[in-house]
C-alpha cells in the first residue's frame, strides 16, 4: 500500500508500506470493543452518592401512622422523598477496569491504522527529527498536513525531546510513540502522522516481526 510522504520543507511524495499493517482484513468489531475497554479504563470512578443513612434530616417522624391515607412512613430520608437518599446509586468505588487480551489489543490497533489508512488520513514524514524545538516551525508543518481543527496524532518512533517540545504548544496535536499506540487513539485522530523510522517500530509490535524488533 502506498502513503503520502512528506518531508520538513513541504515536499510530498508517496512511500511504500505494509499491507498487512495498512491494508488488513478489517474486524471493525474488534475495534469497537477495544474504544471500550480503553474508555472504561480511563473512567476514575469517583461519583458517589448519598444514602439513607448518609442523608441529613428531622428524626421525627414526617406524620402520624393512621388516619392520613397514605402508606405508613417514619423517615423523610426514604428514597421516594425529594431529599432523600439515592437507592442503588454509585458509591465512588465502582471498578471499571476491563482487560483485552494482548493479541487483541495488536489486531485492534491495526485495523484501526487501515480504517484510517483507507480514508487517506495517514502519512509518513521522513525528517521530522532535524525539527527545532519552535513551536512556530511544528504549526508550519501541520498545516501543510492537516485542515483546520482536526485532531492530529503524531507517532514517533522514541522519546525525541525536540519533536515533543515543538508540538507540545500546537493545538489539537497529540504524540505517541509507536510502542504504546493503541485502538482508541488511532479511532479519536482525524488525521495521523507517523515518523518514518516509527514504521518499523509498529511493524515489530504489531505484526510480531522479531526481525524488526531486534533492529
């Protein structure tokens, strides 16, 4: 399959990558159970809520037992009352973590990057490691590969404190480096840059090369 590839001074061309990275049979099933659980796994679980035991009101007993017509009640904290407390609601220590099995989360991830790659929203950039630490030459660069207000993922291949210090300022930018990627970043991006020596990085991750792993 073939990427646009673009360089610092604007030059654009075409690069040949990995079909079975760029252009795999796609499970769009798979995706969307992977969005999920790493959704629900950013979920700090902290709302609560007040029970009846928790809420402050009179003792007292809120009208005599016969005689009103209506059922018999001894406290206005019961949770039919406005006021009272909360039947069932969260207590703040909910778990919602959920797990996706190793294999999974690849074969997620890469036909996240198809889905993407097939709507011509991935590119490669060949020299993005010479870039100065300006943010003014990261929001020169964007624009030549991204419209207006769409959320960019940039994927690198390691930490570059150059790169990271150059987009880290630019609006609807967000980096990643290629071995921790995952589905849900991929599906959020409208458009994905990928440094070129990342490729091999997410060919090893992803397709289990050894190969490439060890290079």
């Amino acid at each position: 399959m073939k990427l646009k590839k673009y360089s610092l001074d604007g030059k654009s061309t075409t690069i040949t990558v990995s079909d079975e990275l760029f252009n795999a049979d796609v499970k769009p099933e798979l995706v969307t159970q992977a969005v999920h659980v790493y959704r629900s796994n950013q979920r700090q679980g902290g709302a609560s809520t007040l029970r009846r035991g928790e809420v402050r009101h009179t003792g007292a007993k809120i009208y005599r037992q016969k005689g009103t017509g209506n059922a018999r009640h001894g406290a206005k904290t019961a949770p039919i009352f406005v006021g009272g407390g909360i039947a069932h609601g969260p207590t703040g220590f909910e778990n919602w973590k959920k797990s996706l099995p190793t294999k999974m989360a690849r074969k997620a991830t890469v036909y996240a990057l198809t889905m993407q790659a097939v709507r011509d929203a991935v590119s490669v950039v060949t020299d993005l490691d010479t870039i100065t630490a300006k943010t003014k030459d990261a929001a020169a660069f964007i624009a030549q590969v991204a419209e207006a207000n769409q959320k960019v993922l940039l994927v690198i291949d390691e930490s570059r404190e150059n790169v990271v210090n150059a987009f880290s300022n630019v609006a609807n930018v967000s980096i990643t480096r290629a071995d921790r990627l995952n589905a849900l970043e991929v599906a959020q991006a409208d458009t994905i840059v990928v440094m070129q020596p990342a490729l091999d990085r997410l060919e090893a991750r992803l397709l289990n090369n050894k190969d490439k792993a060890s290079a």
